[in-house]
C-alpha cells in the first residue's frame, strides 16, 4: 500500500490558556489538498461505518459514576460524533470496549481517558490528543472518484483526565462541564476525519464569509474552493476560544459544526444524492421518446422486401406488426 505515517494532532492546556487565536475556514490534517487529502475511504473501513470502541471505565476515569449522569454523558458521546455525520460519513460506537493505545491496532477509532503522565500524551499537558495512522495509495472517495492520495486506517482519541478535572473545578455548572467535553470531543473527531486546527497549512472556503453555508458539488468538490483569511470565531477545530476566560467563554459550549467546519466535511466526504423519483420519471420519459424517434427493427425471423422476391402471406404479416 506504499509508505505507512503515524501522526498526531494536540489540544495542549499551555495553549488553551494563551492569547485567544484566530479561527480561518477550515484547513486539512497533512497540509495535503483536493483528492489527495487524508481520509477514510470504501474498502478501507468506511463503506460499512467506522468502528468507535469507547474504552471501558471511560465514564469513571473522568468522575462520572452515577448511573443515569453515565446515560447523559454517553448520550453527549454519540451527539459528540453525530455532529460529523452525513450520510457518507457514519459511526459506529461501542461502550465499555476493549481498546488499545495505538491507532494502528483495536477498533478503527478507539476512544480512552488517560491521566496526563500516561506516555500516550508524550510528557505535554493536554486536554486532548487524537492519533491517526495513514497510508498512500489509490482509494475510492465516496463520490465514486478514485484517486491517489492519503487513506486513514487507525486513529485513536486520548483525554486527558488530570487536564479535565482542573476545567471540572472551574465549571460549576452540570450542562457547561458536558458541553465542554463534548466540544473538547467534537474536535478530537474532526482531526480523526481529516480535518486540521483552522491556523495550519491553508484554510479554503468558498467565499470571503465564513458563516455562509458552503455550496459543495459532491462530484467536484474542490472546484469552488480558494484561499480564505476571514475569521470564524465560533469554529469547534479552534485550540483557544478565550485564552484563560473558561468562565464568561460561550465558544467553549458550542456544540455545532460551524458552515466551514460542515463545508471541510462535504468536502472531504462528498454526498451524490440520490436522483428523486421525479427526476427518474422524467428520465423514463426522455428514454422513452428517444425509442419512438429511432429506426423500427425487424422482429426475429422477418425479412425486409426485396423487389426480386416477393414476401410470403407470414412474412407480410410480420412486417405489418413491426
């Protein structure tokens, strides 16, 4: 399959808690552009969903034990991957999984909670960490279009517990601790779909407003994209909403896919809809109008005239049912 690269993307809390950043577009893991972006891809994992293993005792590592607050919270886990879903792109998740620290091994995507002197984490304070593992070669994007480039085949999301619990003493509030998280998630997920912090390599969009609804052609998606440095502020893939301000942050609760963010999800995994019944009707019709206009065939077993032989009374026949 060609050259294997494991890599990683980082929420770190040194960062969180510098200087609010700036959000442009959206940009992709790699640097890597239009076809040859990373991704999942069919026969490679993603025709059929991928596999989310949540590890087991994930709820406990990060102070949650009660049994309905564990319900809610595996809810906010499923919103969490819900939120980059289309109909080209799906999750599966199982809880309580067996899971590896390795995105090259366990499920396609494995998700655990880890304390921050766990080596996962490398030594760095994180909130979190999200691994993916590729290759390069041909693969079939979801718009039917094969092409040569970056196919992700293991990833793996780590949280760190430590970096959690400093936010869950700051947070007072139930719902802002879980909207938190599920952003925190919302985020690890995108670098795990292809998708880049908004200030690396280039960020595209398709017009010079960033909360304008992109329109993608799923059969030529990149074609209407160009280099933008207008700002969204509200963009999840952000690493620093509000610098040290966890309390009065509203960034840090959004929950939705920004336009840009649902536009490098287009992008990256194109829809070709479905023709309506409608337009199939209309196609039936035109088919059909061209069978009227063309040239009537013989049946089998009819002969056409010829001015020296005369047609027998069946062959007349024949001809006059053609």
């Amino acid at each position: 399959m060609g050259v294997r690269f494991i890599q990683a993307a980082a929420v770190a809390l040194a960062l969180v808690l510098a200087e609010p950043g700036t959000s442009r577009a959206f940009s992709l893991i790699n640097g890597a552009w239009g076809e040859r972006a990373a991704v999942w891809a069919n026969g490679h994992g993603l025709e059929d969903g991928i596999d989310v293993g949540v590890a087991a005792g994930f709820e406990a590592a990060l102070g949650i034990t009660d049994p309905l607050e564990i319900d809610l919270f595996r809810q906010a886990v499923l919103a969490a991957f819900g939120s980059w879903e289309n109909p080209a792109l799906r999750f599966n998740v199982s809880f309580d999984a067996s899971t590896t620290v390795d995105p090259g091994s366990g499920f396609e995507l494995d998700l655990m909670a880890l304390p921050y002197d766990h080596e996962a984490f490398g030594g760095d304070f994180l909130f979190g960490l999200a691994t993916w593992q590729t290759d390069f070669g041909l693969r079939t994007l979801t718009n039917g279009v094969t092409a040569l480039g970056s196919i992700l085949t293991g990833t793996d999301i780590y949280l760190n517990t430590t970096a959690i619990a400093v936010i869950d003493a700051i947070l007072v509030d139930d719902e802002d601790r879980t909207a938190a998280i599920t952003r925190l998630l919302m985020h690890e997920i995108g670098h795990t779909v292809g998708v880049a912090h908004p200030f690396m390599y280039s960020n595209w969009d398709t017009d010079e407003d960033p909360h304008n609804a992109m329109e993608i052609d799923p059969l030529d998606p990149w074609s209407t994209l160009r280099p933008s440095e207008q700002l969204a502020e509200d963009a999840v893939m952000r690493v620093r909403p509000c610098g040290s301000d966890f309390i009065n942050c509203p960034p840090l609760y959004y929950t939705s896919l920004t336009f840009d963010e649902l536009g490098a999800r287009d992008a990256l995994y194109p829809v070709v809809p479905e023709p309506s019944a409608a337009a199939l009707l209309a196609s039936l019709a035109a088919l059909g109008s061209l069978q009227r206009g063309r040239p009537r065939r013989l049946r089998a077993g009819a002969h056409p005239a010829r001015p020296d032989v005369a047609p027998s009374e069946a062959e007349a026949a024949a001809l006059e049912r053609v």
